[in-house]
C-alpha cells in the first residue's frame, strides 16, 4: 500500500489559506518582499565567499552561478507548492502531503535543528565583532543580550519579527547596492582616482581557472552553503494578509535576486582584485575590495554590515524554527507542550528554540573540539536533503494538483518535470561531490546519521498512528 496514497493531506492545524489559523498575519507584504529579498544576504555571503574564492579563483562566479541555478529550481518548487498550500511548516507539510508523515517529521525536524544551531553560530558571530569594538567586554554578555533581545522580539506580535526584518533588510540592500555602484564604477574606470582593470584578474594569475576543477568544485561547496535561508520566506508567508499572493511575487524575484547579488558581487570582486590577494580571506572579500578602492574605514564599514548580516539571521531563524516546531506539533509530530499559542504567537515554541540555540552557544564554550564539532558536523548537509524533498514533494503534489485542482497552481515549475529532476541530480550531485571532498565528508556522514535516525523515529510514529485509527 503507497505511502503517497494512504498519507494524511497534512497541514497546520487549521490550514492558514482557510483563514482559522491559530497564528497571526501581521506581516504586512511590505514585510514579505523585504524578508525575501534581504533574506538573500547573509553573513556567508560576506565573510565565508573569501574561501571560496581564494580555492576557484575567478571561476568562483560560474560556481555560485551553478549552485543559483540549483536554488533558483528549488525556490521554484517550493513556491508553486507554498502558493498552492500556505503552511507555516512550509516543505515539512509538502513532504507530510506527498511522501507520507515520516518525510515531514524528518525534513522538519532537520531544519528546525539546522536554525537552532545556526542562531548559536550567529550570536558567537555578532559577540565577536562587538567584543572588538568594545575590548575587554566579556562575549557571553554580548551572546545572551543578543538572545534576550530576539526571543523577546519573537515572543511579542509577528509585526515586530516583520519590522525588525524589514530595516535589517533594507540595510543590506543598500549596502549591497551601493557596493555594486561603486565596483561597477570601478572596473569601468568611471570612479575618481581609479582605472579599469580590463580582464587582467579575470586571466592573469593562473587564468580564469587557477586551480583547475578541483579549486571550482571546493568553490561550489562552499557556494552552496551561502544560499541557505532563502526558504524562510515561504515560512513567513503564512502569517501575511495575503499567503498566495505574496508568496508568489517573493518566489518570482528569486531569480535576478541570485544574479544581481550573488553573482554579481563575486564577479565585481574577482574584477577588481587579484584572487589570490591575501586580504580576501584575511579581511574578507567586500572589505578587501572596499579598502582597494581607498573607501577609508573599509574594515569597520563591513563590520557594522556583518553584524547587521548576523542579527538579521538570528532573528530569522529563531522565528523559522518556532514556526516549524509549532507546525510539527500541530500535526502530532512533536511534543504537545509545544503547541499552545497565545497571542496568536505559539510562544513555547518559541522558547524551546531560543532554549536549544542558547545551549548550543554553551556547548562552543564548553566543549568547542567534541559536542560543538559534532553538531556543526551534523547540520552540515541538512540543506541538501531539505532540498531533496522539496524535489520529490513537488513532483507529487503537482501531478495530484493537476488532477484534483489545477487552478490553484499560481506559481508553476519551469520546465515540468524535467526542471524537477534536473534539481533532484543536483542536489545528488552536490552530496556526492562533499563525500569525495576530504573537509566536508564526515558532514555528510553525521547529516546521514541524523537523518537516517530522525526517518526511523518518523516511521515508528506514523506506523502507530496508523494502527491506532
């Protein structure tokens, strides 16, 4: 007997497109645009593309040009998905309604550990900068203001979660946007006191691929990684004044979001400065190119952008991580404790992922070498196989849409459904270029474990909840 034919047609309980969840929609489309659009822009994207550059050299811009094309597939289905079914447990209720309520317990839980860890690494991120502007400042102080500050945040109405966002957000943007002005100036040789470099970085220097494949696939890895978080926003699209709508317009700028920032930067940046240029790394990218172009105080410019980078993933995902914990609880797949909503905020849920990520700060005090490591390890590839069911998700949803209900297919897969399996061999592909890469195959072996443990826990559930009916 199939699992897609007999599975339960999962949604938060009751479904936000019916307009009875217990949840709030106090995220006006204001709100909605920014988080899709700032949530783009991370920390990754400033400091960690340094590495990625520094392996593939100038290819680094067909690496992240290679792993948006791989994003821009998955935002897609999981738009046409979102659009169809809103869900504040957003792929987790997809792959409860297409696969069966295993793969939602798995794909769910995953994330929401992914988050939690992910808050941890941002708190210590953001207490760094602060203790070197302000030395002498224990960071502990600064990690649990930090903490304090976004679980109260995230306690109160969803319109704060949404403000806080939206300027964080427009921060970025600008940041970006004046950045790309001033480099594109730049390599035109139209800025005051510079001259174009022509292609000489683009080929000099070993050439365009100083490192052969093996510098390019290290570039993809760690491309990949940069991507992370763009799901949030079909999240947050539950609790909007208008789910299908915004949603839809959020998924349908995906695409020259990824060019412009992404790969626009990372072409801008290997342009400009020579690739192997030490203070790529050792400055970061943006500052390194900032500081090339005589902008005074280029360090402390980027800082003040990292933080605001780091706060606005914090925030993020403590929201992403409640939503999804309160989603899984909804559906009997979590602790009941968990699902009480007051406010119209399910705020012990919210708690529980503070809870979890502060513990997480501890343990990279306590134990950096072993029980830290060891989570790192394990949400290393998490993304991957979130992406993985939003692959199979959206192949079976949208063929059962088309023949039960097609009009609610508003955002539709490019390419249907060869697009969808060309998404599902990337990602393959991607975990299977991390096992043969020696840094990143032991991530691949405990986001194995994790998973193969959370689908066997998922499987026991289902299969009682089946027997019990």
């Amino acid at each position: 007997m199939s699992q897609t034919s007999t599975a339960p047609r999962a949604q938060d309980a009751p479904s936000p497109a019916d307009g009875g969840s217990p949840l709030g929609n106090g995220l006006k489309q204001r709100h909605l645009s920014m988080i899709a659009l700032g949530g783009v822009i991370g920390a990754g994207l400033f400091v960690g593309s340094g590495a990625g550059i520094a392996a593939a050299g100038p290819s680094i811009v067909i690496a992240y040009a290679a792993s948006g094309l791989l994003v821009m597939f998955v935002m897609r289905m999981l738009g046409e998905m979102s659009a169809a079914n809103p869900a504040s447990g957003s792929f987790s209720v997809h792959a409860d309604r297409a696969i069966g309520p295993w793969a939602g317990f798995t794909a769910g839980w995953m994330f929401w550990t992914l988050l939690c860890v992910g808050v941890a690494i941002e708190a210590i991120g953001a207490a760094h900068i602060m203790t070197g502007w302000f030395p002498g400042t224990p960071s502990w102080i600064w990690v649990l203001a930090f903490m304090a500050l976004f679980c109260g945040t995230n306690l109160a109405a969803v319109s704060n979660f949404g403000e806080f966002e939206f300027w964080f957000a427009a921060l970025k943007i600008g940041a970006i946007a004046l950045f790309l002005g001033l480099g594109v100036l730049a390599v035109l040789g139209l800025l005051p006191g510079t001259s174009s470099p022509g292609g000489a970085n683009l080929l000099h220097d070993g050439g365009f691929l100083p490192n052969g494949m093996d510098g390019l696939l290290v570039g993809l890895l760690a491309s990949v990684v940069a991507y992370g978080g763009l799901e949030t926003v079909t999240i947050a699209a539950a609790e909007s004044e208008d789910p299908v709508k915004g949603v839809a317009r959020a998924v349908k700028t995906t695409m020259w979001r990824i060019a412009i920032v992404y790969v626009g930067s990372m072409l801008v940046i290997v342009t400009l400065l020579p690739w192997n240029d030490p203070a790529v790394t050792e400055d970061g990218p943006y500052a390194a190119a900032l500081d090339h172009l005589g902008i005074p105080a280029a360090g402390e410019i980027m800082n003040v952008v990292i933080l605001i980078a780091l706060l606005s993933a914090m925030n993020a995902n403590i929201y992403g991580s409640s939503r999804m914990a309160y989603s899984l609880v909804s559906r009997g797949q979590g602790p009941k404790a968990l699902g009480k909503v007051s406010g119209r905020v399910p705020r012990r849920a919210v708690l529980a992922s503070c809870a979890f990520g502060f513990v997480t700060v501890l343990l990279s005090y306590w134990y950096p070498d072993t029980l830290f490591a060891w989570l790192l390890n394990m949400v290393g590839g998490v993304i991957l196989v979130v992406w993985g069911f939003i692959a199979v998700s959206q192949f079976v949803l949208r063929r059962r849409l088309e023949r039960e209900d097609p009009s609610r297919l508003v955002v539709k897969m490019w390419g249907f459904p060869y697009l969808t399996w060309v998404a599902l061999a990337g990602v393959a592909g991607v975990l299977v270029l991390m096992v043969l890469d020696q840094d990143t195959r032991v991530q691949v072996v405990f986001t194995g474990g994790l998973t193969a443990a959370l689908a066997v826990t998922g499987y026991v559930m289902q299969r009682r909840a089946a027997a019990a009916r």
